[in-house]
C-alpha cells in the first residue's frame, strides 16, 4: 500500500505524491474504494518529455481523509472503468485531453470534442487541426421489433443550455439514454495553467455561472492554502451564508421548476418570484445577483453593515415564510406527489457505484456531505446536519432540497445574530512551488472539487476542476431507465445539472 | 345562424379567460383577454415556411380540421338554441366530424417526419381510442332521456324540471363530457398547453412544425373546439325560457366563460397525471356516461 494520506486542504509538495506501477496504482485505488472511498478527481498531469502522469484523489467520507496516488502509463494501461463504474467518465476525459488509451474502457467516447492536449497523440487517431464536431458519433443503440429512437437536441425548446439526448425506447417506456454533451466547451481548465493572473478569479466564477460563490470558494480556498493565508474569521462567516444564500435561491428555483415540469402553477410561479428575493439577498451583500466579485483569495470583496445586517434577515425571514407556504404545497397536493413518487429512483448502491455527489447522492440515502465531512472555514465550527432521505426518486430529491432550504435559514440566522468582527480580507500572497491541495466544497449542486498543482515558478502547473455535474450526468441517464419518456423532463429537473459545470 | 357566428367570433376569448383565471391564480396580471385575438391577427399576415419534407397534407391539416369544426357547428346546438341545420342522427355526424378533424392534424403531424410530432400523434390517437367512445355513449344516453335523434330536441327538452327528475343521470353525463371537454381541448390534468418540454406534449407537439396562417387556423380551431366541446357540457345545464333565443344565447355564453372560468381553476389546483394514467380517466368519463346511458333504459 503506498497511497499517500493528507488532510483537506492540506498543502503537500508535490513529490510526495506517490507515483507507483500501473498494475500498484489500479490495486490501491480499487483497494481504496472497497474500503468505502469515492473518486473525486482522476486527471492527467502533463511531465516532461511529453509525458502524462495519471493522478487519483479519493476521499474516505467518515475519516475525513483524502488519498492521492499517481502513475505513469506510457501511452495506454488496463482501464478502472470495467472494476469501478465512478471512473469512466474520469478516463474518457483522459484519453479526450492527452490521448492515453484506457484498454478495456466499456464506452470510450469523447467528452467534450476537443483536440488533445498533446499534439498528435489522440486516443481515437484522429488527426487534422480543427475540433471534431460535437456528437457526431455512434450512440448505443437497442434493436428489435417495436424499438424506437428518440433525440433530443442540442436545441431545445426552452431556453436551456445545449445537450444530445438520445433514447432508445419501446412505445413510452426508455430503455436507455446516452446524454452527449460538450457543446459548451471552452478551455477553461487550460485557461487557469500559470495562473493565478488576474483573470483567473473571472474565469472560476463564470465556470458554473449559478454557483459562482461554490466555484470561487473551492478556488479561493485552495490558492490561500499554497500561499500560507488566515482568512479572517468575519470573513469565513460571510463566505458560508453567500453559499448558503445561493443553495436557498437554487434550491427554491429547482421546487419551483419541478411544479412547472408537473404543471402546478401556485408552486411554479411563487418559487420563481421568491428565488429572485434570495439573488437580491445575494446581490445585497455584493452588488451582483450570482454573487460575482464576493470571494477573493484572502478573504471576501465586501463588508456588511449593522443596518445591511437587519435588511438581510428581515428579507430572509418574509422570503422564508413564503417559501414554505410555496413548497408545503406541493407534498399536500395528491396530483402532484403522484408525479414525484416511484419516478425516475436512483437506488443507494447505483448512487455509490457512479460515484454521485450532493442532493442526488443524499436523497438516495447516501450520507455524504463536504461541510459535515471535510469542512473549511467557518463550518469546521458550525454545523449543519446532513440532510439525507431514503426513496432515490424525484420526490426525494425535491424534498432533500426543502430539508436542505430549512437547514440554510437556520444556520444564516445563527451566523448573522453572531458575525465576528474584525477585517473581511488579508493580503493573499503567491502560492508556494511544486505543491499540490485539494479544495472541497459543498456547492448547492454538490461536492465541487479543485486541485491545484503549482510548478517551480509557483504558478499553477495543472487546475482541475470537477463540477458536481460531472458526477452526476450519469446518474440521470440512469435514472430514466425503464422509466416513461415523457418524465424525462421532470427527471431531469430534480437533478438539475450544468452543462457547461460538465463541459468546462 | 346566431349560434354558429357567435361561435367563430367568441371562441377565441375563452383561451384569454383560462389564462386569466390561471394568471390571476398564479398572482400574475397576464396576458389581455383579447390576447388570442392579437395573436391571430399576426398569424394571419404572416408569410408561411415550410419543410421540404412536407406535402399537400401538412398545409391541408389546419384548414380541414377548421372546416371539421365549423361544419360540427351546424349541427351543434347551444343549450336551446337550435342549430341551424338539425336532422335525426345528426350527433353520429358531429361525433365523426369532430374524429376527421383529429385524423387530418394527426396526419399532417406524421407528414413532417419529426419524432416528436410523431410522438404527440401517437398519444393523441390512442387516447381519442378511449375519449371517442366515451363522447358517442354519453350523446346515446341523452338521446335515449329525450327519446330523439338529433342534438337540436335533444338539448332543447332540457328544463329544470327536468334536472330534478333525472339528476343522477345527468350529472353522470355533465361529469364526462366535463373529462372529455379537458382532454380533448388538451387542458390539465391531460397535457399542458403552456408546456415547451417537447417530450411531455401532446397537442402542442402535433402542431410544432405549423406556421403563420396555417398556425392561425390551429389556434383559431383550438379555440373552436373548446366552444364546441363545451357547447356539449353547458347545454346539459339549466337554461331560459324556449321561447326566448336571444335570452338563451345570452345565458349559453354565461355558461361557457363560467366553464372557462373553472377549467382556470381546475388547472390552478392540480397537476398532469401521468400519461399512462390518462387512458385511465378517460375509461372513468366512458363508464359514468355508459351508467347515464343504463339509468335512461330503466
């Protein structure tokens, strides 16, 4: 065994991450999960001579440990995927940007449809210097009599974001769906190499642009750990509610988006005003609505005020009321529980196998939570409960979501009755060289995770980024199986993923 | 003739009460009570694309299914109204006008080729399997209290008295044709008018690929069938004095934005159901106007 074990954001130089055999490195990982670890980032690591090293972090939920370990496959080695489902998607993602051939992958396709990283070493020979064309490609198909086709997309009908759906279904009922995204595609985790430079804080805000404060915390988090900074504690408290602040606001909109999809107009059109009030909020503590410009390495852009205080809790509580006269609604509406109940059920071993994150994970009965299980900032200090149920359905998933709005009011009104004082910033200076940390953080979608590498220069080397959508794409796709085609929208909708969170 | 004409002129204002009730549920203002007005007036200039896929079919969709219905208003009386065309066996007409309406925009639906119009048609067929039925055994019943065969005597024998003799079996029938009115007119709890999931659409999947004049013709016979459906519904209800048209017209179109207002409603407080539960409701509106049906041979 020859795993390295560190803490949450814990700066560890480089170097000590182990780099092993591939034949060690598929053993201790697999032994890793089996030990009840989950993946949380698999990414190639670009070395010299134009080689790629393959780095694994795995977290241990009830230990709050995370494990690394690294290895040098030459240009193919034995794929994960056949023996750990919640690695598939993290090795076509490797084989898309460096060209290293997973052998044995079930369904190597790429992601995203770029050009590999490497010139000239691509995983499916293609060559010519323009981008493939998203989603020109073979998808799995079902034959037999009665079997028929379905697409979906990348043009919808309402104002989403671009993805290929492709059902294979018998009359209403879906067999399979294969969901192809990448049309949103623009180069971010590129981008961030050799920063951080201005721009990057810009870059990891927009990277999800509805969990802006999720995104921009992970990265804050994670640059403040390699330069050595104390955020001041005012601070961290801030931090939290405009991270909670963006869960309540999302959160509301998705209770208020699955009435819609059902067609229930009181829930539909109150959540959709009321998610509004919480961006206000959001946009009272910074200006911008998303919550664009608030956290900066070091601390947050902007302090608050006694009177601004007193606003946001008077607006918190009037909003609050009316969110729960909104969303009671609907468990006491029979119409509309017959909508949610038995549709589109993820079970509790599916959930762990894909490896999924957040209110999907946690209303399949999976305890897991970043600010219970690896806490930062001010949440290593005040806790929330995790807010699991059993079901694994649209209607667990909508009420994890209600649980988790109750939690969020409770734990901001603790935070503003007792904001510490002091500063909100403290200089961040540069990141220290050839270290490597994993940031974790709960973002309302789920664990969002980054791990920065910096080079000898102290400017990042490698920035991976895994969205929670990442994680949880998979997931919906299986939750449609065997499932009517027409509750493909209401499925979708209780997870509500991002496309361009996936696409990057 | 009034009927008729009042049919086409004011059909169109029921949409625009529905949304009203709807909006005013939903606490928005939305859109004028004219708006479908405004909407048809822009359709009507506008000038059409169609898919190289399509043929003749595609654009004779519309019209037909408008003809259909301006045809089934010849025969449809409005309470004691009289149509203006009345004959013995004049509800099988009116049942199958209202069915050849529904083929041609199914088949315009399949012309395009789209899997989603192809999707909607497939639906819309198979629950008009169950609505057609339920629709020609609830006339059949009102036909047998009234001992006629055409629309005309059979809703004209209509009188408060009358409610109080055969009640349960009217309000059997009301509570059927009220199913039906939703169902057919693509109402919640069976599709969602206001939807833009393409996957959950029945009726507005059908008529995607529709533009211009032709979608003005779609609108306008969607709102047509809503009267005429519910021509069907309020004439059950209690009316004014035979010997008064004008009165009774006046109080017909009362009922009809009465209806209007409670479908409003009704999509206010509920949701769709599952779309393998709709063959479900629609057997229920089948078997409450078949038991109208056996209460009028006792």
């Amino acid at each position: 065994m020859s795993i390295l074990a560190f803490r949450h954001l814990e700066k560890i130089p480089s170097d000590q991450i182990p780099a092993v055999s591939i034949d060690a490195f598929r053993r201790d990982v697999l032994g890793a999960i089996a030990e009840g670890c989950r993946l949380v980032a698999f990414y190639g690591m670009p070395r010299a001579n134009a080689a790629v090293r393959l780095v694994a972090v795995l977290a241990h939920d009830r230990s709050g440990e995370l494990r690394a370990v690294a290895a040098d496959p030459g240009e193919s080695y034995p794929a994960l995927a056949p023996d750990c489902p919640q690695a598939a998607g993290f090795e076509r993602e490797i084989a898309e940007q460096w060209g290293v051939q997973p052998r044995g992958h079930p369904w190597l396709k790429p992601l995203r449809f770029h050009r590999s990283y490497r010139p000239s070493r691509d995983a499916w020979g293609r060559t010519g210097p323009e981008s493939p064309p998203p989603s020109v490609l073979d998808f799995f198909r079902v034959e037999g009599e009665g079997i028929h086709e379905v697409a979906v997309g990348p043009v919808h009908a309402g104002i989403i974001e671009p993805g290929h759906f492709r059902f294979q279904c018998h009359g209403e009922q879906v067999l399979h769906l294969e969901i192809s995204l990448g049309y949103q595609h623009r180069g971010v985790e590129r981008a961030l190499v050799g920063g951080p430079h201005p721009r990057t804080i810009h870059h990891v805000e927009t990277l999800a642009g509805d969990t802006t404060i999720g995104h921009a915390l992970a990265y804050a988090q994670a640059v403040e750990s390699l330069a050595g900074c104390r955020v001041p504690a005012r601070a961290q408290a801030l931090r939290a509610v405009a991270l909670e602040l963006e869960r309540l606001a999302n959160h509301t909109g998705d209770l208020g988006a699955l009435a819609g999809d059902v067609g229930y107009l009181p829930t539909s059109s109150f959540c959709g005003r009321l998610r509004g009030d919480f961006l206000n909020m959001t946009a009272l503590l910074c200006g911008s609505r998303f919550g664009r410009g608030f956290v900066r390495p070091g601390g947050v852009a902007f302090d608050v005020d006694a009177a601004l205080l007193a606003d946001l809790r008077g607006r918190l509580e009037a909003t609050f009321r009316d969110v729960g006269g909104a969303v009671n609604l609907l468990w006491d509406t029979p119409s509309v529980m017959a909508r949610f109940e038995n549709t589109g059920a993820v079970s509790p071993e599916t959930a762990a196998a894909l490896g999924l994150v957040g209110p999907a994970a946690r209303a399949s009965g999976r305890e897991i939570d970043v600010r219970r299980d690896f806490p930062s900032g001010i949440y290593r200090f005040a806790q929330l409960p995790v807010s699991a149920v059993a079901g694994g359905d649209v209607f667990a998933r909508a009420y994890v979501r209600w649980l988790e709005i109750q939690r969020s009011v409770e734990f901001i009104r603790g935070q503003t009755a007792s904001l510490p004082g002091g500063a909100v910033r403290a200089p961040c200076g540069p990141p220290a060289p050839d270290a490597t940390v994993v940031s974790l953080q709960e973002g309302w979608r789920g664990e969002i995770a980054h791990v920065a590498t910096t080079g000898a220069d102290g400017r990042f080397a490698r920035y991976k980024v895994v969205d929670p959508s990442f994680r949880n794409w998979p997931g919906l796709a299986l939750a449609l199986r065997n499932q009517e085609i027409s509750d493909f929208p209401l499925c979708n909708k209780s997870f509500n993923l991002s496309y361009c969170g996936h696409d990057l | 003739m009034l009927h008729p004409v009042l049919a086409v002129l004011v059909a169109p204002l029921l949409p625009g009460v529905i949304n009203r009730t709807k909006a005013y549920f939903a606490g928005r203002q939305g859109p004028p009570l004219l708006q479908a007005y405004c909407d048809l007036a822009k359709l009507f200039r506008k000038g059409a694309t169609y898919s190289r896929t399509t043929t003749w079919i595609f654009r004779a969709g519309p019209i037909v299914n408008f003809a259909c219905l301006l045809a089934a208003l010849a025969v449809l009386p409005l309470g004691r109204v009289a149509a203006p065309l009345p004959f013995a066996g004049d509800w099988i007409l009116l049942a199958y006008l209202l069915g050849l309406g529904r083929f041609c925009t199914v088949i315009a639906a399949l012309d395009t080729g789209s899997s989603f119009e192809g999707m909607g048609a497939s639906r819309e067929v198979q629950f008009a399997a169950f609505a057609e039925p339920a629709l020609l055994v609830g006339l059949a019943a009102l036909a047998r209290r009234a001992q006629e065969l055409s629309l005309t005597p059979m809703y004209a024998g209509l009188s408060g008295a009358e409610w109080a003799q055969a009640m349960p079996m009217l309000a059997m029938v009301a509570t059927g044709f009220f199913v039906l009115y939703l169902a057919e007119n693509c109402r919640i709890p069976v599709d969602d008018p206001n939807t833009h999931l393409e996957l959950t659409m029945i009726h507005e999947a059908m008529v995607l690929d529709h533009g211009s004049v032709d979608f003005g013709f779609v609108q306008w016979g969607a709102a047509l069938k809503l009267w005429v459906l519910g021509a069907l519904l309020v004439g059950l209800f209690p009316s004014a004095p035979a010997d008064r048209p004008l009165a009774n017209l006046a109080v017909g179109l009362g009922w009809m934005l009465a209806l209007a207002v409670a479908t409003g409603v009704a999509e206010s407080s509920m949701a769709r159901i599952r779309l393998l539960r709709v063959p479900q409701l629609l057997v229920g509106a089948g078997v409450l106007c078949a038991l109208g049906l056996l209460l009028g041979f006792r």
